[in-house]
C-alpha cells in the first residue's frame, strides 16, 4: 500500500463509508457492483470513487465492476478493521460513560479494556461491566497491558495534562473528544473529534434550505 503521507485525509475519511456500504451490499448478497451503482448509493460521484480506491491499488476490472467481498475485505485490512486494538477510556463522565456503552466497538475490533478517572466516587465502580480505575494507577495498568487507544473524555481545562500523562507511558492512539485541538508528538496517532461542529453544519444545511 502506499504511504499514508501521500494519501488526502480526504480520501482516508471516505474510506468508512465505502465499508459501511459494502458491508450493507454483502448482507444483500450482492456479489459485484459497478462505480456507476456504487456512485448511486452514497452519492459520491464514479470517477471519485474510482480515484479514491486506485491510490490503494487497483480493485476493479473494466466491464465487471468491483467484487464486493473482495473489495470490503481489502479496504477492512487498509483501515485495520481485521486486526484487534486494545482501548481505555479516560473520564468517566457523560461522554465516557456513552462510549463504554456502545456496543458496535467490539463488532469493529477495538476492546475498551478499562476507564480511568480522578472521582473517587466513581473509582471502584463499572460501565456496562467495565472497571473504572484511578488515573493514578494509569502507568502500571499499561505495564501490565497492551494498550493501543486511549479514548479521552476529560474536561478541556484538563486536556492538555491528560494527554500528556497518557502518551508519557507509551500509548501511541489518541481519540480527543475535547473541543481542544490536540497536537502531540509525530510518534503519537491522535483523532480530534468536535461533535458540535457537526451540529453546526446541520445547523448550516437546515438554515440553507430556510428551515
């Protein structure tokens, strides 16, 4: 596969889109399908398409068209969904405690193994059969286990102390929830997710439409 670098992030963000579908189209029992039909179903157009999976090699063949299973299995392996990846979660607030209880992690591959807070009152307890740890503990937990992802769910006064704690003992995958825009070290994967941008872009295509 080519290197990532090389690859638009706008490109690599289609990707769970095109797994979705696929995904959807096996559960049809649909073997093959074009980019023109593909193109139909997500709304993206063919050419797109076709230019978004050839910078990871060429897939399809002209006059045939995509096999699906073929195709969902390669784009599974390029986004790692075939492999396993150990997670924790930092803050045991509402957030945390949302994504301790989403279930469709595990059917992805990623195993939320622990949560870690600083509330006493919450250190001891479970989520959805989860362990709530202390963050004081958080150094010989990863010692004493492979932890790919830290989830992090903490205040944004706090962020920045956090993450810094949770790289300090080797955890490499950082998923940010706080409205703050992380930027570690080149070693360190970190995924800044702002749900109220979102919102404001349906706010923006509502408004748009004169709802």
């Amino acid at each position: 596969m080519p290197e990532e670098k090389k690859i638009s992030m706008a490109v690599i963000r289609r990707l769970p889109r095109y797994f979705r579908y696929l995904h959807d189209l096996l559960k049809l029992d649909i073997k093959r399908i074009s980019s023109r039909e593909l193109s139909e179903r997500m709304c993206i157009t063919a050419s797109q398409i076709r230019q978004d999976l050839n910078c990871f090699g060429g897939f399809g063949q002209q006059g045939y068209g995509y096999n699906v299973e073929s195709l969902y299995n390669e784009i599974s392996r390029i986004l790692g969904v075939d492999k396993r990846f150990t997670c924790i979660i930092v803050g045991a607030g509402n957030m945390g405690t949302a994504l301790a209880n989403y279930e469709n992690f595990k059917k992805r591959g990623f195993d939320i193994v622990a949560i870690f807070d600083v509330d006493p009152a919450k250190i001891g307890g479970k989520i959805n059969g989860i362990d709530i740890y202390s963050m004081d503990t958080l150094e010989d937990f990863v010692k004493q286990h492979k932890v790919d992802i830290a989830m992090l769910t903490v205040p944004n006064r706090t962020i920045t102390e956090v993450a810094e704690k949770v790289t300090s003992v080797g955890i490499k995958g950082i998923w940010n929830f706080s409205p703050h825009e992380l930027r570690l070290g080149e070693d360190v994967v970190v995924e800044n997710v702002h749900l109220s941008d979102s919102l404001m872009v349906l706010g923006y295509r509502l408004r748009s439409k004169g709802y």
